[in-house]
C-alpha cells in the first residue's frame, strides 16, 4: 500500500535508503495534520486538541493504527511528537503555554 501521505513524507527513500529531502514537507506541515485528521476513524479511536496539546488515541482499531504508520514519515510528526505509551497511545506539543505533565500511576 502506498503512503497516503506521500507528497507530505519528510525523506525520499528508494529501497528502504534515504535518497533525498522533500522540501515540500517542510511548509506543508499541517496539511498533512489536517488530512491525517480526515482520514482517522474517530468511532474506534479519539483525537482530542487543547490549544497546543494533542492526544490521539487508535482504540486498538488497525486501520487506525496504519494510519498512525503512515503519518510518523512526516515532518508534522517530527516536529510535535513528545511521547507514545503501550496500547496505541500518542502525545504532540504544537508549541504554546501548556504542556504535558507525566505522571506514574502505582498498582495497588
């Protein structure tokens, strides 16, 4: 399957090699934000935006989840990605005041 986010990918690869740059990921960076949005199922899984905090969330759905493939190739991904957690759980920080506080949670 090719990358729905091909004009959006950050590197240029022939046969699994970095071959090249793709300018055009660079300025297009929240067009593939915004088509990654259009494509993902939020009736098995969940994107929630507060200001400049984003969680997404694949509810275990594997479309979702080649979805999520698919978009780490981007410049968006690289630019905003702060962490991701077992069971298909990803944290991004588009830049502003507010930011993620992690926290463990103690088995009891």
């Amino acid at each position: 399957m090719e990358n729905r986010f091909k004009e959006y990918v950050m590197y240029i690869k022939e046969n699994g090699k970095i071959v090249g740059i793709n300018e055009k990921a660079f300025g297009s960076s929240e067009e593939s934000f915004e088509l990654f949005k259009e494509l993902y199922n939020t009736g098995y899984g969940d994107i929630y935006e507060d200001e400049n905090l984003i969680s997404i969330h694949t509810g275990g759905w594997s479309e979702n989840e080649e979805i999520i493939r698919e978009f780490k190739e981007t410049f968006w991904w690289y630019q905003n990605h702060k962490a991701t957690f077992n069971g298909g759980h990803y944290y991004f920080d588009i830049g502003g005041d507010k930011s993620w506080k992690i926290v463990a949670q103690e088995n009891n």
